[in-house]
C-alpha cells in the first residue's frame, strides 16, 4: 500500500504540471501513459498543456483498491489559465501496479 500512494504522490505532482485550460481547449485533456518507477520516484509522462500561469493545486479525494495491484482514483484541481481565469476541474485515473519490476502504469482523464 506504501508503493500505491507514494505513486498517488507522484502522479499529483505531474498533474500539477498538466492541469491548465483555456477556452480554446477542448473539454477534456488526457495524458497519454504515465509510467512510474516507484523505487527511484522517476516519472516519464507525455502531456499536452498550454497557457498556465504558475502551478495548478491538485489535490487527490479519492483512492480505491479494485483488485489485485490495481488501483482507481479520483481528484479536483484549480488552475488559472493565459487570461488569468480561473479554471476548475476534475480527474479521474486508473493504474496497475506490477511488484516484480515495482512499476506502475496509470491513465489519467481530466474533465
């Protein structure tokens, strides 16, 4: 469960660099992969975001075991965009947790 929430803590910190919108953005914005190397906390992720002033607060509400070394979970984040908005929002994510390489791989949907 130590593993599960330390890659809660890094994913939190990608979606501070990922959680901005403007209008001109579609709806909803999803990273592609991220992949997560627990033991060393490095984190390889592809996103696209453009026109945030400063870091976004993102905070995790929610996250609930589904089945063996899989995970779901569930947050909000605030963020102002290029015309000084504030934008808010929600997000959504699943991961799987693979012990033998101590990997995680993890889907994030923003809406």
């Amino acid at each position: 469960m130590k593993k599960a929430v330390s890659l809660i803590l890094t994913l939190v910190l990608c979606l501070s660099l990922c959680a901005c919108g403007g209008k001109d953005t579609p709806d909803k914005m999803t990273p592609k992969e991220a992949v997560v190397d627990a033991a060393e906390w490095d984190v390889q992720f592809t996103l696209t975001a453009s026109g945030c002033k400063g870091l976004p607060s993102v905070q995790i509400t929610s996250i609930e075991e589904v089945g063996e070394n899989e995970f779901e979970f569930y947050g909000t984040y605030s963020a102002k965009n290029e015309f000084s908005e504030t934008v808010n929002g929600k997000f959504t994510g699943t991961g799987t947790y693979n012990p033998e390489t101590e990997k995680a791989s993890v889907d994030v949907d923003m809406d």
